[in-house]
C-alpha cells in the first residue's frame, strides 16, 4: 500500500483541518516512505570528515529573495560558521570555533537598535552570537559567554522569546545535562544569565523552542524520544514524552537528531524530526505532537541522496526564487561525489504534496513574528529632502520631505507659526529679506515626531560680491612611469559651474574641460596644471598639477607594453576555470594569469599546458589566489582551463609585448579582514622591469583600487579581484604594494616581475 493510499485508509472528514493531518495513530509511521528529492545542495564545507552538523534560516526583512542558509562547521580544520544563499553559494566564512548548532531570532534588543539575533553553540566551550548585517547578509560577532561545566561540550542549542515577558533565551544541552540562559544586549553586547537547568537520561543533543505555545522540545539520542518541556524560566522540569522510538514502541528509529517547527497561521503547523538510524524525516502535528508519516531524500536533481544527517531546518516563508512557498534543509552526511559534507534543501510545496490529503501550505504566515519581541511604538521621523539654497535671491521657497511612517501625515510651520496641515512639496512665495526658518513634522498612530524637521536660510536680494577663488583637484591621471605616449586627466573644483585653462609643460594656458586628454608624449619628464575659475571670475591662484615620466626603455632594455586582456568568472561552483585568450597574441607575446578562488584549490597538474606557476597563496581559506605565466607560442588555443577543486572561481590574463620572462622571484601574501593588503616588494635585476599584481579578497561587493604606480589591467566583479602593473624605471628593490579596499575583507595576492627583451 502507498503512503497516500494509507492515509486514506485512516483519514476521517472530522480529522481534517484547514489541510492538517490530524487523527492518525502511532501506526502511520509504518506506511510507504514519501520520497523528496533535493533541488539545492550548498556548497561543500570548509572542513574534512563529519564538518557539517546544523543548519538555521535567516529571513530578509525587506527582500525574502536574499533570505540565507546559515550553516556550521564542527571539524578541527573548518571550524566555524558559513553563510550561503538561497542557491547554496557561499557568500561568507567565520573560523570562529568548532561550531555545533545554530538557530536565527529577530528584532533582539541590541543596544538602542534591534537586529537580527543568530546563536550558535560553540564546542571549545562557548555560546555565541552575532548580529546579522542586512545589508549584504554578513554577520557580525556580538558576544560569547561559557555555559556551566556541567555541558562539558556545548552540542544541542535553541534560541526562545518569551511572548509573556518579552524576554529572551538561549537553550543548550549536551550528554543529558540542559540549561537555560536569559540573554541580555542592553551594553552592545550579548550576556547571558541561568536561570534553569535539569537532567534528561541519555545522550541529547536535538533542541528547538516553539515560541508561539511556549515549549522547548529536547530530542533523545540513544535511548529513544522526544520530551516535551515548558519553556519558561518558571516552569517544571519535569515534562512529557511526546515521540517514542521503535525500540520503546513508537514510530521513529533512533538516533533522533534535529528537530524543527513549522509555523503556520492560527497554531497550525508541524513538529519535524531527523531520524539518522533509518535515514528518514518524521512529521508530527504542532499541537498534540501526533505522527504523520515519515519521508526520505533519494537522489534526483542531480543532488545525491541525504544519509546519516544531523540538524535540520524549516521555514514556511516564501522566500521566492526555488522556493516560494517555503523550505526545508538539512545536513548530509556523505556526499557521492566525494566532496566535504553540505546542506540540501527541498521545497516545502514538494513535501506537503507526497501526502493525502495534502500538508499544510502556508507561505504568507511570516515567521518573524514568531520571538520578534514587541518593540515599544515610536513615533515617525521626519526628514527634509529638498530646500532653498543659502543664501538665495529667491523670494520663493518650496521644500520636499518624507517620513519613516508609510501613513504619516505632515504639519508645517513657517518662522515659528503654528503647525498647519501639509503635503510634499509645500511652496511659500513673497518672502521678505532676511532669515527664515521652515519646520516639518509627521504623525500617525504612533505619535507626533517630537523633532521637526527644520531648515533656516537667508533671502538676500543683492547678495555680496564673490571674492573667494575655488580649489582645484586633479582626480585622476597616469602613473608616475608609464611607457604609453598618450595620457588623459580629470579634475574638478570646489564650486560649481567652474571653468577650467590647463597647460601641458609649461605651456601657455588654454581653456579645456575634464577629462582633457594629450597624445604623442615625448620620453622624458611632464607636467600637468590646471586652473578653475567660478562664475564669479575668481580664478585658483595655485594649479593643480601633476608630474609623471614617459619611458622610453634606453636604459638597457626595450619597453614592455601592456596590450590586450581577457577575464572570466564562475559564479555557481565547477571544477573548470576557462579563460579566453587576450585578442592579438603573437608568438613571443608573454601572458600572465591571475585566479582567484573561494576556498579550493589547484594542483600542480591543474593548469594548462605550457603555463608555469610563479605564486599560489594558500594560508587562508577564502580567497586562494594562484599566479601563472607562458610565452606565447605561433598558435595559440582560443582559450585555457585550469583544473580546480568543486568551487565558484574567477581568472584574468592580461598580454605583454617587449617581455622575456620573470625577472627573479614573485612575492605573495595573504591576510585576515582588513582595508588594505599588503604584497611584499621585490628585486628586479634589469632596469624597466613591468611589475605586473594580482590582489583578491573574499566579497562581491568591495572595489579596490591599485597600489600607487600601478594602473589596473583586469577587474572582476563577480569574484572581484584585479590585476594591476606599472614600469619600474630603475633597477633594485620595488617597495612594498599596497591595494586599499573599500571595506575589511580578507584577502590575498602576489607580486611578480616581467624582465624587457635584450635590445
């Protein structure tokens, strides 16, 4: 008999409701196993052996699409938190500790602010917490503190908000022993405070809290079950035993891993349970912890089947993009690929429809209710977000302004006059001379904001002459040795509507607009000045200016040049990193490759026939950045492919004429989160030398900009890492590079030098 035919058998009218089962015996656990294949699998742990254990889900406040698995990583080598998006890319990577399990709260007082709250139990002996950043999904650490030593390795852990009191707990168990913290960030920084502990025989580890009917469930390894306790700091500790094992009778076989809750509208919703022994899921109704039946993961979808696993998550949120009506995830403990361990996830709508009548659907429902506290109603903020210069000649003003509150409605008050109703923009026409101040200010049913809005400015219809002459700055240009005979400038000044005269060496002054451009360069030293004049005819009486050399390549070797460039990234993992080749190679041309990584690797066998490795930095995890060479054959392929490890990637060459080869040794470096990174210099022999970088770090989002003297070559985003050079004129010692981020990552690259072709 299949599972649908049998709970059809036992299903009754009166046992349905709203599309919950309810009403079925333990003996449903004997029925047909459902089978749901995955349709995301995340990339593989950073660490070897059994690495993964738990995961949790971090809804988007305002864009469910950028929802995020956050999943931990117990191994010695790993050893840490990794977040991943809804199609199981790695966006970030925490080697913060043995991390066991984890669990996501919203709106937990931090401070003056409210965030979003991930805990996370911590095997070196810790609790700890981080804030989520919604901003690009990075979390922040925000506190730790030790459990007693009766949890001699902090392994289960469940996060609860009382809807009673507001208050917040953190739940972690190990070995029988649990205990029960009250969380406090009042200071920035989470503490915790017992207030509970007991004893369950038997080795726990399985925890979750149901925030909405006030209980902690604690899952039973060995000996078989699941209890039920209440889950106020109040309540007894003694509870009930609301799954069984096969070995005590029951319907689900040891041992029982994570277990999760489904939240749906009204208290509807289910217990889930992770049964390692038969590699099963079991569902069990939320109000009277009834089971439902049982399904498997096989293979499908070109993810293999979940075996041996260990936490488990669900939300019943559409979070759009794969899974619009929800989802589950779950550790796995044995990929057949061979990689490290994953998480894998199926759409709740796939595991709801195996059943009959069907499970509970309920995407609208929003979890973040569930222990998101009761933040005290503010009254909305104001903000002006246009006025009147000042001062103008203007004897009219209009100003625009909004509000925090989607409902607000505005009063304006003109130079201290009573509050009026308004609209944005409000207009006043017919203002006398002198100064006025205009105030703005929103309400709706939470209050009155009780600091307008204001702005204070001056009506003066025949403003002072102005004598003041504007600054000039020179934004851009070429580096200080260069070999290319053209070079462009940009600049700007510190008042609007300037104008510009620039002069090239000396030369008398011409009128010229940014960016102004020159050709046909002698070798040899220029400089560069610029003027701005205002449209009150004050003109800088310093230029900006700006000296650099064109290098000819005299002093003992011919000029190295750099032409054309390719690049490529893999935003979804492979092993395959393809790169076309730069436009114009010719025989003699030498390439130079930058890859970069997120946290594989390349062997020695990895890359293509003919290139020579000259750096791979490895000492962290995430970037890995390799550095490669060829010289240029008479025909070359239309592209090369390294071989990596399963990981997202990205590659740049960039083509230089005039070269031979390497000149010495490259120099290579890596470092934690940090603005800047630093590769270490290095000697070239030869004189006009093309010191030729690769620097890389760990987001999407950072921009970096290239160590002074060198220009960049190649920049990607999508991995972003860039590849920079620059001539050095003189032979000898070439400093130190520094690359500058736009914000602290980690971070790796390397420093190599191209020797000219004897002239």
């Amino acid at each position: 008999m299949t599972l649908k035919s049998r709970f059809a058998a036992v299903l009754t009218v009166s046992g349905l409701i709203s599309g919950l089962l309810v009403g079925i015996g333990a003996q449903a656990a004997n029925a047909a196993v459902a089978q749901v294949p995955a349709t995301v699998e995340t990339a593989p742990m950073h660490g070897s052996g059994d690495a993964a254990d738990d995961p949790a889900i971090w809804i988007h406040p305002t864009d469910p699409s950028k929802s995020t698995i956050i999943g931990t990583d117990k191994s010695t080598d790993g050893h840490g938190l990794v977040v991943y998006d809804l199609s199981g890319r790695e966006l970030f990577y925490y080697p913060d500790g043995r991390m066991n399990n984890v669990d996501v709260r919203y709106n937990f007082p931090l401070g003056n602010s409210r965030v979003g709250l991930v805990g996370v139990s911590n095997r070196v002996r810790s609790l700890d917490f981080y804030k989520v950043n919604e901003s690009d999904r990075s979390l922040t650490k925000v506190g730790s503190f030790a459990p007693t030593t009766n949890i001699s390795t902090p392994r289960g852990f469940s996060l609860y908000h009382s809807p009673d009191t507001g208050k917040y707990y953190a739940y972690v168990t190990d070995s029988g022993k649990v205990e029960q913290w009250e969380l406090d960030g009042s200071t920035g920084s989470v503490t915790g405070k017992l207030v509970r502990s007991w004893t369950v025989s038997g080795v726990t580890e399985g925890l979750v809290a149901d925030d909405e009917m006030k209980r902690i469930y604690v899952a039973q390894e060995d000996i078989g079950g699941i209890w039920r306790f209440g889950a106020e700091p109040g309540n007894p500790t003694t509870g009930t035993r609301v799954v069984s094992t096969t070995q005590n009778g029951g319907d689900i076989v040891q041992d029982i891993k994570g277990i999760s809750i489904y939240y749906g509208s009204n208290g509807a919703g289910y217990l889930l349970a992770a049964s390692q022994g038969s590699d099963q899921f079991h569902i069990y109704t939320r109000d009277e912890n009834r089971p439902l039946g049982a399904f498997a993961i096989p293979t499908g979808n070109g993810i293999d089947a979940v075996t041996g696993m260990d936490g488990i998550d669900v939300t019943n949120f559409g979070v759009g993009g794969p899974f619009p009506q929800g989802f589950f995830v779950t550790q796995d403990h044995t990929n057949d690929n061979g990689l490290h361990q994953s998480f894998k996830a199926v759409p709740w709508q796939s595991i709801a429809a195996a059943y009959s009548p069907a499970l509970l659907v309920d995407a609208v429902y929003d979890p973040r209710k569930i222990g998101a506290g009761t933040p005290t109603p503010t009254a909305p903020d104001t903000t002006i977000t246009s006025k009147p210069s000042d001062p103008t000649t203007s004897t009219s003003a209009q100003f625009s302004f909004t509000s925090t509150s989607a409902s607000a409605t505005f009063a304006c008050s003109l130079d201290s006059a009573a509050f009026t109703s308004c609209t944005s923009p409000a207009s006043y026409t017919g203002l006398a001379e002198g100064t006025h101040t205009f105030q703005v200010r929103a309400s709706d049913q939470n209050g009155v904001d009780p600091t307008p809005a204001s702005y204070t400015w001056t009506v003066d219809t025949t403003p002072p002459q102005d004598t003041t002459p504007p600054e000039t700055t020179i934004t851009s240009g070429p580096p200080a040795t260069t070999t290319s005979t053209t070079a462009s400038f940009a600049f700007t000044s510190s008042e609007a509507n300037s104008t510009f005269q620039c002069s090239l060496d000396g030369a008398p002054r011409t009128t010229c607009t940014s960016p102004q451009s020159y050709t046909g360069l002698s070798a040899g030293s220029h400089t560069f000045s610029v003027w701005a004049t205002d449209p009150a005819g004050n003109t800088d009486a310093t230029a900006a200016t700006q000296t650099w050399t064109v290098s000819s390549g005299d002093t003992g070797g011919s000029t190295i040049v750099r032409g054309s460039v390719s690049q490529t990234t893999n935003t979804t993992a492979g092993t395959t990193l393809t790169i076309p080749a730069p436009a114009n190679i010719a025989q003699g041309d030498v390439l130079v490759s930058c890859i970069s990584l997120n946290g594989g690797s390349i062997a020695t066998t990895g890359a293509p026939a003919g290139w020579t490795r000259l750096a791979a930095v490895t000492s962290i995890s995430n970037p890995k950045v390799y550095g490669y060479y060829k010289v240029a054959t008479a025909s070359e392929p239309a592209g090369y492919s390294w071989t990596t490890t399963l990981t997202t990637s990205g590659g740049g060459i960039a083509r230089y004429t005039g070269a031979s080869g390497l000149d010495g040794t490259a120099t290579s470096a890596a470092g934690a989160a940090a603005s800047s990174g630093t590769v270490p210099g290095l000697t070239s022999t030869t004189a006009n030398v093309m010191l030729v970088g690769c620097m890389s770090v760990n987001s999407s989002s950072v921009t970096l900009t290239s160590p002074d003297g060198m220009a960049q070559a190649v920049e990607a985003g999508a991995r972003r890492f860039e590849i920079a050079d620059g001539i050095q004129a003189v032979a000898g010692p070439s400093g130190a590079k520094t690359w500058k981020f736009s914000a602290a990552r980690d971070w790796a690259g390397w420093l190599a030098a191209l020797r000219p072709k004897a002239p």
